[in-house]
C-alpha cells in the first residue's frame, strides 16, 4: 500500500474542468484531445496515483503528488495544450532527481527516480498549459 496525499487545488482543479464527471474533449494540441490523452494513460497495475489532469498559469509550480515516504517511480506527462509541460521529481529535501518535459513537439514524457518523495508539474513557456499525467511504482 502506498501512501500519498494529491494537493487539494488539484482535486479543486480536476473537479473544475470535470475529470470525476463527463470528460473535456474541446482542448486539443497535435491532435490530442484531453480525453485520449486520459486514455493513453489509464491506471495499470504499477499505477500509484492518476491518471490526473493539470492545468495552470505558465511558470507556477505545484506538487501534485507527495508521498510520505520514499518511493522508486516512474512519471508520465502529456501536454494537451499550451507550450510545454515540465515534471520533476524531487527527493524528501525538494532536490531534483529527474525531470522531462512534454512539449509541442513531443507531446509526452517520463521520468524515473529513486527516492522520490515528491512529484511536481509546471507550465513552462509563454501560455496557460493543459497536462495528463500518472505516477507508477518502478
């Protein structure tokens, strides 16, 4: 069983944009809707937490998942709209162990860490980004 707490302004946010109700379809990029990107990363048997839907102003960064204790895992990002997506993972001390980033041209990413205590997403570039994203036991 692993433990983790996802931010409560993200609940607010996946609440906000209907991922517990009807699914988005409208916000695409490259030709990926919100719902195939949901799709593309449905829960598998690794999976922790997610599939969770991102939104946000550029350059704000949020943990979207933190766990209470340290965990190998692997995270997923893919960016739906905007300029580009980055996802870091950060030890119990907030330093980096890995990070990727889902742009226009290479819409989705992963990344995986030892020791991981942290997941963090942020819009990177000059507009609002949407984002998919799933974190998994490695």
């Amino acid at each position: 069983m692993h433990r983790f707490r996802i931010k409560a302004s993200m609940i607010a946010v996946l609440a906000l944009i209907g991922v517990s109700g009807p699914l988005v379809t409208s916000a695409s990029a490259g030709g990926k809707t919100l719902q195939i990107a949901l799709e593309s990363l449905k829960a598998g048997g690794k999976t922790m937490v997610g599939p969770g839907t991102y939104s946000r102003q550029p350059n704000l960064a949020d943990f979207v998942v933190q766990l209470t204790t340290d965990q190998n895992v692997c995270a997923t990002v893919t960016l739906v709209s905007g300029d580009a997506a980055s996802l870091r993972l950060l030890d119990a001390a907030s330093a980096p162990v890995q990070g990727v980033s889902g742009t226009a041209q290479i819409p989705s990413a992963a990344a995986c860490g030892i020791g991981v205590r942290n997941v963090e997403l942020m819009c990177t570039g000059a507009v609002p980004c949407v984002a998919v994203w799933r974190v998994d036991a490695q």
